[in-house]
C-alpha cells in the first residue's frame, strides 16, 4: 500500500469534497485523516489516503483533473521508522489583542525548546464593545523529553506579557474548538 498525502484549495461551493472523495474511491483508496475547512471563501485541506501501490499514480494523475474545480497537490508519504513517541503531549491555548507577530513569537520560542506543533487552529473574531479584534489559538504540542519545561513556560509567559495576551499551557494533548 503507499499513503498519499493531498492537499487541496478551491473556491468554497457545495460538492468539493463529494468530487474529491468520488476520484478517491474509484481508485479503490481508503480515505484516513483529513482536516478540511472553508477560509475567506477557499475550501483547503489536506488528507491522507491509503491506496494499492499500482494504483497510486492514477489516484494522483485523476485528481489532477481536478484542476478548475480543486486544485491539488500529491506527496506520496515515506514509512516512518516504528518508534515509540518522544516526550509528552502539551496543550497551548492564547487569546489576546490580534496583532502581527504572535504566532511568530510563540512558534519562535518553541522551536528554541525543540517543541514541535502536531495541531495548530487559529482565528480571530471581533470585539465590538471593545472595538478591535482577538486572536485566539489552540496547539497541540509534542515536547521532547529533555526540554526544560519551566525555561519554555517562562519564555512563553514573558512574551504573553509582552503580547498583552493570556495564555494556558497544561499537560494534555487535545485540541478542539467546540
């Protein structure tokens, strides 16, 4: 079996993913994960589809002709070495006044910690009794045994405040809007 992972844009309108999802199944594919979402008026996602070696240059060459309706994109995805899953799961949640830079700052000081996203959702809404708007996200965080835990919740505290925004980081891994 190989793994395809596809991404896809396209201007929302009802269908997209029946059309998507017709293609896969008539090259006999298993659709696995997906996070697919309707953004300022575009349909994007990306899914990752289990399909018969022999098959998987067709699957890609039909979506393809796809073209006008969706565009996509096609990666075949390498195994992974079984290993067992380093460090801990963290839960991130930051809502403050929206402004340039934050996921800048917050993603910066991760990486300083060797702390990798595995789930990032955004979004900003309006304030109208205050008359801006606000940023909030939500990760899901996989940190490696050897980080410094109490450095990386200083440096995100330190720049929450230099951010005049509020921030949670618990022990946990699930992310979920609703």
């Amino acid at each position: 079996m190989a793994t395809l992972v596809i991404t896809v844009v396209g201007d929302d309108r009802p269908g997209l993913v029946s059309a998507l999802a017709d293609v896969i199944a008539e090259h006999r594919g298993s659709w696995e994960r997906s996070q697919l979402a309707e953004l300022a008026g575009k349909f994007a996602g990306i899914a990752t589809v289990d399909v018969a070696e022999a098959s998987a240059q067709a699957l890609a060459d039909a979506l393809a002709g796809l073209t006008g309706v969706l565009d996509t994109t096609v990666h075949t995805a390498r195994p992974q070495p079984e290993q067992a899953e380093d460090g801990g799961l963290l839960h991130l949640d930051l809502v403050g006044n929206d402004r340039p830079g934050i996921v800048k700052e917050i993603t910066a000081a991760l990486a300083e910690h060797r702390v990798s996203v595995e789930d990032l959702q955004t979004k900003v809404v309006p304030t109208p009794q205050a008359g801006g708007d606000l940023f909030a996200a939500r990760a899901r965080l996989r940190v490696p045994p050897e980080a410094d835990l109490p450095g990386l919740r200083a440096g995100l505290e330190r720049i929450a405040t230099e951010l005049l925004v509020d921030l949670s980081f618990e022990p946990g891994g699930d992310v979920d809007w609703e």
